[in-house]
C-alpha cells in the first residue's frame, strides 16, 4: 500500500518594502557623547601650532563664494576647525552643509556636526545616494558651502569616488581640495587609518587649487577631473 508524500508547504511572498532608507538618527546618550567629543576637539584644536599653504588661488579672490570643500575620511576630526578659522572667514556663504552616511555611524557623526552647527546630509554611493545629492544641490542653492569625504563612508582609502564630480556638474561650484598634516596622532586600525591629533602638535595645513566641472563635461572629461582631484589630495597629505 502505498502513502502520498506530503506537499511542501507553499512559500509566503515576502512583504514588499518601498525601498526607502530612513537614516538612523542619534539617541539621547549619542548627543551627549557628541558635545564631549566636540569639547575635546576644540581643547585640542587651540593648542594646535598651524602653518597654512594656500595653493588654491581662490580663498584670496573676494568675495570667494560657494565651494565644494573636499577632505580625506581619516581627516575628519580638524575639519570644521579649520574651516571655521581659514575657510568660512573669508567666503561668502550662507554656512555649510556636509554628507554623513546614513548608517548608525553617521547618526553619532550627525550629533557631532549639529554641535558644531553643520547642516548634516544623511546619504552615501550606496544608501540614500540619490536623495543626498538633490539636498546638497539645495543647500548650494541656497548659498551654502558643501563638504563631502571623497573616499568615504567604506573607501578605498584616498580614492575619489565619482559623487564629487556628479555634484559639481549640476551645482557648478568649484571644488577645493583641503588636507592637513600632524607631527603627533594616533591612527586607528580601521580602513581609513583615521586620525586623531594630540596636543601641541604642528598641523599644516593644505588647500589645492579649486577644480571645476563644466556643466556639459562628458564622461571622460569627469573621469580625468575626477584623478586630477585624486592626485590633489594625495600630494597634499602625509601618512
């Protein structure tokens, strides 16, 4: 006598998602971690001896105007010090807006920046990619400076990845390459060697000359802008 084999149970569809990305947003306790960190920076930063190079031929122009400022990942931590000391004072704008990933990580980077009064844009080349530039081509819009970390959120280290391009194209503001260098830091373990600078340490700092995308440029001609601000901030930055 012969049994009828049980049928498999039938799959339930998976529910359908919008595919919208709700960037995290930081708690209670990742604000007050924030404005720690954000008072150690600024103790630090006034005991900093600094030197600038300014090869940018553009901060000296007055009134400067709207730029894209670009940095390194693993720089982060003198960013907005040294613009608010060396950049902001001498460029018309409005303020300035920078990109965070819109992971856990760039929620605590927002309660940094918010503290610092940076207009944070929750986006990154893989989340919330498109959404992020429209709102950084309003801030501009508006007359504000821009930031971006060309390599972030994942890298490769110091490899410029093509949102800056994409970005300058449409806004039509030149793109300034900013980097620093530290006598004394520690340097992280992670994919970027982030880093962190120490007291009373020498810190040059760096500007190259602005880059512009025409707004009809084509596919190679960004390519190449896009190496020519590669080269940039590598030669300005050592390890």
């Amino acid at each position: 006598m012969s049994t009828a084999a049980p049928s498999s149970p039938t799959p339930r569809p998976k529910p359908r998602t919008s595919g919208v990305v709700i960037p995290h947003q930081p708690k209670w306790y990742m604000r007050v971690a924030a404005w720690i960190i954000v008072a150690v920076i600024r103790a630090v930063a006034w005991t900093l001896r600094y030197r600038l190079n300014d090869r940018s031929e553009y901060l000296n122009r007055a009134p400067a105007g709207p730029a894209i400022c670009c940095v390194w990942h693993n720089r982060l931590v003198l960013c907005i010090p040294i613009y608010r000391s060396h950049v902001s004072q001498r460029n018309a704008n409005a303020g300035i807006a920078a990109m965070v990933s819109a992971s856990k990580d760039g929620g605590f980077l927002t309660g940094i920046l918010e503290c610092l009064k940076v207009e944070p844009v929750r986006g990154s080349s893989s989340r919330r990619g498109p959404q992020a530039l429209l709102e950084m081509i309003t801030w501009a819009e508006r007359g504000y400076d821009v930031a971006l970390t060309p390599d972030g959120p994942r890298g490769p280290r110091y490899v410029v990845q093509e949102g800056v391009m994409a970005l300058a194209q449409l806004t039509g503001l030149p793109v300034l390459p900013c980097s620093y260098n530290l006598d004394w830091k520690l340097q992280l373990q992670s994919w970027d060697r982030f880093q962190i600078p120490l007291p009373f340490s020498r810190c040059e700092i760096n500007f190259g000359p602005v880059i512009r995308v025409p707004r009809e440029a084509t596919d190679g001609e960004r390519e190449a802008l896009r190496q020519e601000l590669e080269a940039s901030l590598r030669r300005m930055s050592r390890d």
